[in-house]
C-alpha cells in the first residue's frame, strides 16, 4: 500500500483526527572487547500512525503495507472514546534518506582511549570494552491537520566499561557517552578512571556534613531525576513552595541544536522550566496541550517509531547569570566532598521529595583535595539540596539519560553524607 | 513466510567458506498488542508489526553484521550486498527490491484476554494503570552448512499499579506478571494478583545492618540469576571464573539453567544462533559444574560444544552468552520450617530489581516490602530495601535445608546486559541466606 493510500485510509477511518510518522535510520557501530572486534550496520525503517475513532489508538510497522493491517487490527479492540489533540500545522522540506557512507563509519577510538585510560588510573584500570556508533535519522510527520514536516539528525555515541584492580579487589566502570563535537577521550578516561579506581581505596566518607561539589557527571544526573518535575504531568506538591534554587539560576530544556521538531512535529522551542526559585513553564506534548487548553511546548518525545510519542524533557540544561570556573567552585569547599561519579543510579523521589546519591570521590579541606573516598552516600529531602546548591558551572558536556542532559558543576553547602 | 533455504545457502556461501568461519542469517517477525487500562478500561490501544533480518559472519575475534528492517528476500539480498561489499567477498548483484508482501502475518487477537483481564481486574483490583502486552515472536535462523532453525513464541505482560486497601489506608502497589502464552497462565495471573492485594498492616522503615533473610514465593530466583547466570556467562570474568569443579556453597544445593522450559517466559526451543538448548547445571552438588555457552564462546571446540545459549535482543545485535530459566532444585523443608529455622531476620517474598558487578563480585537486590521474623514468626510489615552481599561468600552462606515447594517467579521477566534486553525467568523453592547486608530505602 503507498503511503498517500495509507493516509487516505486513515482520513476515512478518523476524519482530521490522524497523524502518521515515519523514519529511516542508518547507523554503523564499532565494537572492541577481549579478543574480540565487532562491526554492525543497521537500516531501519518504520512508520506508525495514531488515530482517534474516536477511541485513541496507535499502530507501527516496517512497512506501510504492514502498517496498513495493523491499522485494521488495531481497530478491532473496543475501547472508550477519547478527545484528538489539536495538530500542529505548517510544513518544511523532508531531507533525503540515504545509506551510509563508507567514510562516515565511527572513528578508532580505543587504542587512545585504552592508552588515556591507562594513564589516568597510573596502570590500576584497564579499558575493557569500548563501543562507538554513528547514526543518522530521517523523520518525518504528516497529520489531518496538513502538516507535513521532515529533519534529520546525527549523533556519535556509545559507551565504555573499564576495570580497576589494585590486589584482590577489583571494581568496574560503565559509562556511556555522546559526543556534539570532537570525541572528548580525555574527559571519558579521566571519568572512567575515576569511577574503576577510587571505590578500591580503604577510606570512607569522613565527614556527615559539608560541603558536596558535584562533577558534570553526577550533576546531569541530578538534573535527569529532576525532568518529570518539570513535565505538566507531575503531582509533587513541594515545588510550589519555591525558594529552591538561588534566583540567578533557572533550568532550561532546548532540543534545538538537536532537531527542529518533536516527535509530533511541533516546533522545537525554548522553554524556561524553573527560574527565581520555583517552577516556571511547564513542558507538555499534544495531549497535555488539549486538556491544559494550551500550546504544545514541543515536548512529545519519539523514543522509538514503535512507541507513541510522550511527554518528557528533551535536552535540559543549568543556566545562571554568574557562572563560576569549576577551579573556582572546588576553592570555594571548605570542608566537605568530590562526587567524581556514581555508584548506583540516583534515586529521586518526586512525589515524598526524598533523594539518595551513592557516589565515590575525594574529600576537599579548604579547596585541597585530601584524597580518594570510596564510598560515600548523601540522602535527605530533594528540595533542602535545591536550596543549598550556591553555584554552578555550566559544562557543556551532552549526557545521554537517555534524553540528553547538560552537565554542570554543582556546588552545594551543607550536606548530610553516610 | 520463511525464507527458501536454498537461497540463503547462495547468499551464504560465499561467507562460510574457509574453516573457523560463522555465518548465519537471522529473521525476527513480531507482533506485539499493548491494550492500557485505567480503572477498568482500556485506553489507548497498541499493535505492532515489525520485521528484521541480519546476516553475520564471524571468524576468531572479529565478528561483521549487516541488519535491515525487512525480512524477505530482498531484504536479505540488501544485507547479504553490504556485508559482502565489507568483507571484499564476491558482490550479490543489485536487483530491484519486490514490494513487501504485508500479508504474512500470523493471526494474534487479544481479545479472549481483554475480556479476562477485565473481569478479573474488576473483582481484584478495580483501580489501577497497568500495561497488558501479548508479544508474538516468531525466529528463523540460517546457519551456513547446517539446517535452518525456526522458533515462534507468544509471551504475555501485565506490570504497572494499582490501589489496595491496607490496614493504614490505601496504598499504591506495584504489580509485575511475565508469562508464556498458555491456557492456565490467566488464572495463574488472577492468583497473583489477589495475593498482590491483600490488606497489609502499615510498614515500618527498615532496618540496617546484616541480617538472615529468608527468600521466599521463589524470589530466588533473582538472587541466583544475578551470582550465578550471570558470572557464569561465557566471556565474563568473575569471581567464579577459574572456580570450576571447586565447591562454593553447600552440597544439597543444586541449580541449572533451563532454556528448554518452555512454561517459563526465558524458555526458547533453539537459541538465536540456531543450536537447540540444554540444561545447563552451574551448581551440581554445590559445584560450580558448567558455564552457559554460545557458538564463538564454545570455540574452538566450535558448532556442538555450544549448549545453546546465544541469545540476541535484535537483529542486529551480536549473539551473546545468556541466561534463560534459573531452575533451583527442591529441598525438603515446609515454608514453615523454614521460618522457623530463620529465627530471626527477613522474610521477603518479591524482588523487583537487581544487578551484579563482575569484577568485583559485589550485587545489589532491590525489595519493595518485608516482614520481620521474631523467634522463627512472622511480624512486623517492613518498607522497601536493598539486599547486598558478594557473590562467593554469600553462597557459602546459603543453609542447608532448602524448601520443598518450588515457585516460578513470575515478576522476573526481562535482563539487560551490554544493552541487551531479554526475556528471562526462574522458578526456586525458599532458600535461606545466613548475614546479608541490608540497607532501608526512603
């Protein structure tokens, strides 16, 4: 079936209430492990379709003659009504879908980084796995609306795993990296270092409170906890109360140097979410915007053509008006601790306002590092920590989460350590 | 529709020429049908029809896959043209792609059970958000010189929350149910999801410090996937690589690895690189006694030394060793002799999350709630925590005395590992853990 019967098809079924996506993906990854290099190239192609009937439904397939039946399948499960979102209109030029080319394969990065890494740890950690791949989207979106609108984009990623032994004890690293520009090797071996080598020091945190200097790292996984705060969605409460951040500091999500449009083709923006302490704009998707009776921020996030798009955050980042030097921020410790990196994954709770960060590092008295903690754990109310984050550094540095996340330096006073 | 043999052998041919050398073609048809429900109905409705195929050819250390979003003939042509064109092997020539077809799809309704699902969440848990997926799974695989394998699944899901009444008000509760398709799997889901309900007193912050925990309902499964299946991998280096044969734990306990339980959500009938599993033991007797194996991890001993545990998410992922089924064997202890026996401690009956670090050996188990045990009786109701421990001397921990009643653990459905998802599951019977670390979560 051909695409323009297919939205006929979808016309007849769901008058003005269609939307149908399709993407074209090309990537080429490179991996090495023990013994081991592995070189993949993937095509992929889908389309999928969302469709109000008014029950809401959604059907995705390889192709649009499989699309076309899963459409007709799709329908067969009753379901109750419910309301279409109100569709973006305008239209802009599909770039043309291409395979790869051989030159556009990922760069050789392991032996550099496997010697970086090497040099970082002083011979304690060992790089183990490395994978690296580059990949190029096409998408396009046409609704009922007339829209019609098409991006591409490209990303290098992927991730490391490094092993630190130092007698018996050995710990392993996993990172996982995304690289706008210039693969930033030093910075990805001096993290994985860190993480593989400092848990294998005897020392534990020995301060309860002080001062907590987070890298980039730790920091845009903070900010990644954070995100469904700032989605219209959220039900935490203790946000309104305000008074969180200091008013110099706000929060921003801008995908715009990554796509011009969202997964549902609204126009990529700007949007303030926390400024002068408290919560600002509040990010929504098609849906949010119907029932809040409001603009779409461009926040319908597309993780996949198989799922329907959702709401979420699509690249966050810290801004402040007086941004300090990372070398300032760790002169600026009096007594307290480096997270370097994490341990386990950050737990926010939103909704009771709790967090926990298992981290490892290095202790700091008056802006001098004293030396490796291997483990270290900061809990409390996320809010208090909100409160208590006094300056920044901006990094610049993308994390994925798996929406990319900015890094930044943070530096909070007062803070409870286990 | 499968592919003609013959033709995959003319693509392969020139792939698997020279001895050592792998090449297969993989085909993946899946249909999935997600139904959301909130509060007895259905929200919005999902299908999915998708395809891919890849071809691989592997010699030593270095491995070459080519992957497309089609699996037709042309689809195969397409990855059969780029691998070769990599490889500097005979070129395919260029024909011009046949539309797809896009009527080869298998029959999957998932009527009969939307309407159980709405009759039992009804009566068991009338408010709730909860995802129900019916995923058809249906595998081709072509090794070079060997006869093609097909596999064809149907595994069903039904995780999110719900509201139960509880002694201090309601409460949210997660829920979590992976199954193979098959005609007593719904009532098997209504039973859960009663028991999942029922009133609970109002939970107290955990506890920390070491303490004997009794994994009960066969939520060992999850201890035993993360410090056994996973270090005994093919490829991994852990604690328990170079162990073989050397006893780690007591004799009577006994654990294998089941691919061919096909009752279990992990069970496969030939992995994805075409080899029929085996039972693998990991623990005979107490013994380390085997390693899961895939066709480059059984090499050089090659083709039938792999037992049938090369697993991949996607198309185009690399094959890797992985676990299926953790099968525990049975002891003879009663549940309540074994809360007995544990005296004091823990007793938990649902993990929801775990993870291990192979260097170092050190894993992590999540619990969403317990009960304390005081002088071998149930108590108190305890909030979520973690469980820690290191893989070696917390086998040596382990009692003897296992229960006689083994359970399939069905909140256990899938594994990440290098970014591979997978559908995995176990059953155990209860088994009694002597100073574990254990950690209260806000």
């Amino acid at each position: 079936m051909s695409r323009e019967r297919l939205i006929e098809r979808l016309e007849a079924l769901a008058p003005g209430a269609w939307e149908l996506y399709s993407k074209h993906g090309v990537s080429r990854e490179i991996r090495h492990a023990p013994r081991e290099t592995a070189e993949t190239s993937r095509t992929e192609e889908g389309f999928a379709a969302r469709w109000w009937d008014p029950a809401p439904r959604f059907a995705a397939a390889g192709d649009t003659a499989a699309l076309a039946e899963a459409v007709e399948r799709a329908r067969e499960t009753p379901a109750p009504g419910g309301s279409c979102p109100v569709w973006p209109t305008g239209a802009a030029a599909v770039p043309q879908t291409s395979s790869m080319a051989a030159d556009e394969s990922p760069p050789e990065l392991h032996d550099e980084l496997a010697r970086l890494v090497a040099a970082e740890s002083r011979g304690e950690a060992t790089l183990t796995e490395l994978t690296v791949r580059r990949g190029r989207t096409v998408e396009r979106v046409v609704n009922a609306a007339g829209l019609d609108v098409g991006w591409g984009a490209s990303a290098l990623t992927g991730f490391a795993s490094a092993v630190g032994r130092r007698g018996t004890r050995a710990c392993e690293a996993r990172m996982s990296f995304r690289w706008d520009g210039a693969p930033e090797l030093a910075t990805l071996a001096r993290r994985l270092s860190d993480r593989a080598t400092l848990p294998l020091s005897d020392r534990s945190a020995a301060v309860d409170r002080g001062d907590w200097l987070l890298e980039p790292s730790v920091g845009a996984a903070l900010l990644a906890g954070l995100a469904p705060l700032f989605c219209r969605e959220t039900t935490a409460r203790w946000p309104a109360r305000g008074g969180l951040l200091a008013p110099e500091v706000t929060i921003v999500d801008d995908a715009g140097p990554d796509a011009p449009f969202d997964g549902e083709g609204t126009r990529t923006r700007r949007v303030v979410v926390f400024e002068k302490g408290g919560l600002s704009l509040p990010l929504r998707d098609l849906d949010a915007a119907r029932r809040d009776r409001a603009f779409s921020t461009g926040n319908g996030v597309r993780r996949s053509y198989r799922t329907p798009p959702r709401l979420g955050a699509r690249r966050l980042f810290f801004e402040t008006g007086r941004p300090a030097p990372p070398r300032e921020l760790l002169a600026a410790v009096r007594r307290g601790l480096f997270a370097s990196a994490l341990t386990a994954p950050w737990r926010c709770d939103l909704e009771n306002d709790r967090y926990e960060a298992e981290f490892t590092g290095i202790a700091v008295i008056a802006g001098r590092a004293q030396g490796p903690v291997a483990a270290a754990r900061s809990r409390g109310r996320l809010s208090e920590l909100l409160r208590r984050i006094t300056a920044l550094a901006p990094s610049g540095e993308t994390f994925p989460s798996p929406e990319p996340v900015l890094g930044a330096t943070l530096l909070a006073e007062r803070v409870p350590f286990d | 529709m499968p592919l003609d043999p013959s033709a995959v052998a003319r693509f392969l041919e020139p792939l698997a020429r020279e001895s050592g050398e792998i090449a297969d073609v993989f085909v993946e048809r899946r249909q999935e049908i997600r139904l959301e429900w909130r509060d007895g109905a259905v929200g919005q409705t999902r299908r999915t029809a998708t395809e891919g195929l890849a071809v691989r050819w592997r010699r030593g250390g270095s491995e070459r896959i080519c992957a497309v979003s089609r699996a037709d003939e042309a689809g195969l042509r397409e990855a059969s043209r780029q691998l070769q064109a990599a490889l500097g092997r005979g070129i395919v020539p260029i024909r011009s792609a046949a539309p797809p077809a896009g009527d080869e799809w298998r029959p999957l309704s998932g009527e009969r059970w939307r309407k159980r699902l709405e009759a039992t969440l009804s009566r068991h848990a009338p408010r709730h958000e909860l995802r129900w997926t019916l995923a058809d799974v249906d595998r081709e695989i072509y090794p070079a010189r060997a006869p093609a394998a097909v596999s064809a699944r149907r595994l069903t899901s039904l995780e999110g929350t719900f509201i139960a009444p509880s002694r201090r008000g309601d409460e949210t509760r997660r829920f979590s149910f992976h199954g193979p398709e098959s005609e007593t799997l719904a009532d098997e889901l209504r039973e859960a999801l009663v028991r999942a309900a029922e009133p609970r007193d109002a939970a107290v912050p955990c506890p920390e410090g070491d303490a004997d925990v009794l994994l009960a309902a066969g939520c060992a499964a999850v201890l035993f996937h993360e410090i056994l299946v996973h270090p005994l991998e093919g490829g991994a280096v852990s604690p328990l690589s170079g162990l073989s044969e050397a006893r780690v734990a007591v004799p009577e306990l006994e654990v294998r690895d089941d691919a061919a339980r096909l009752d279990l959500f992990g069970g496969y009938e030939c992995d994805d690189e075409g080899i029929r599993p085996r039972p693998v033991k990991l623990l005979d007797a107490g013994r380390i006694a085997g390693r899961l194996t895939s066709r480059d991890a059984a090499a050089p001993a090659g083709r039938d030394a792999s037992n049938g545990h090369g697993r991949r998410a996607e198309p185009g992922d690399s094959p890797l060793p992985r676990g299926a089924n953790v099968v525990v064997a049975p002891g003879s202890a009663s549940a309540e002799e074994m809360v007995r026996r544990l005296e004091q401690g823990l007793w938990i009956d649902a993990l929801d999350g775990g993870s291990v670090e192979l260097a170092s050996g050190s894993f992590r188990l999540r619990f969403p709630r317990a009960r304390r045990v005081r002088r071998g009786r149930l108590s108190d109701e305890l909030g979520p925590g973690m469980l820690a421990g290191e893989i070696l001397p917390v086998l040596k921990r382990i009692e003897t005395g296992l229960g006689r009643e083994v359970r399939a653990y069905r909140p256990l459905g899938w594994c990440a590992r290098g970014g591979q998802i997978l559908p995995v599951q176990g059953e155990a019977p209860d088994v009694l853990v002597r100073g574990l670390a254990v950690r209260g979560l806000a």
